[in-house]
C-alpha cells in the first residue's frame, strides 16, 4: 500500500493542533496500530516544536511541511522546514541519562526519544529546506 498524504503549517504552536488530526486521520485510514500512531506524535510534535522554537525562534510565518507515508510494512514520517540549516540528529547534544537529576540540562531529550523510537532517521538539506525523514515499524506493532 503506497497510501501517502502531506501537510503544510506555518509555524504557530496553535497549528499543532492541526499536526496532530493530521497524524490521527492519515493513521486511521491507512491501518497504522495505535501504538505506531502515539509514537508519531511524539516525534512530529517534538520536529515541530523545535521548528518553531529552535529554527525560526518563535517567527509565525515559517512554511512547516508534514508528510506520512506507508510504501510498505513500515511509515514514514518526512518534516521539512526552511529555518537555517540544522542537523538535528547529528548537532543535538546526547543527554546525559546517567547524572543526577539536578546535573542534568533542561531539555535535550526529545531528539535522543526520537532516535530511540525510530527504525532509522535521517536528514538532508536540499534547495535551503532542512528535510528529516524518519521510518517506524509497523509490523509486530500490535502484538507488543
């Protein structure tokens, strides 16, 4: 099933609201487990809050790009943005899991809970648009 839908958002946090519809309608449709689902939340939401907040700080005219699709067994989840060039995945710091809370930096984990979550993510930039595509397995998803 080559099932493929996309979105686009600018970037203010009240259109998160929209992401999320987006994710529960496309999940829906195209027979994704809930379990699949919530992770895809969490990753979309955490993309677009760093969009928002990290790429084009706070600015809400930023053209934000959402797109799912289910080429086979697994989704894919392609975010684009056109803030300034940033690899999330490589540039983020890792958390430090192992200090004591109070050591710890606020923030910093919802790329390492991306990473952790994702059967594999990667990112591009291309024609000034950082473009991150993250695939999660769907098979098995209900029997965990």
């Amino acid at each position: 099933m080559g099932h493929s839908e996309s979105l686009e958002i600018t970037s203010a946090i009240s259109e998160l609201e929209r992401v999320f519809a987006f994710i529960d309608q496309y999940c829906r449709r195209a027979g994704i487990p809930d379990q699949v689902k919530y992770k895809i939340l969490l990753i979309a939401e955490e993309l677009t809050m760093n969009s928002i907040g990290h790429g084009y700080r706070g600015r809400a005219d930023g053209r934000i790009g959402i797109a799912l699709s289910k080429p086979h067994e697994d989704v894919e989840l392609c975010f684009e943005d056109e803030s300034p060039a940033y690899d999330p995945l490589a540039e983020a710091p890792e958390p430090s899991l192992d200090a004591p809370l109070e050591e710890r930096r606020i923030g910093g984990l919802g790329i390492h809970l991306l990473k952790t979550l994702a059967q594999s993510a990667a990112y591009a930039h291309i024609d000034g648009r950082n473009i991150i595509r993250v695939t999660l397995a769907t098979a098995g998803a209900n029997a965990e």
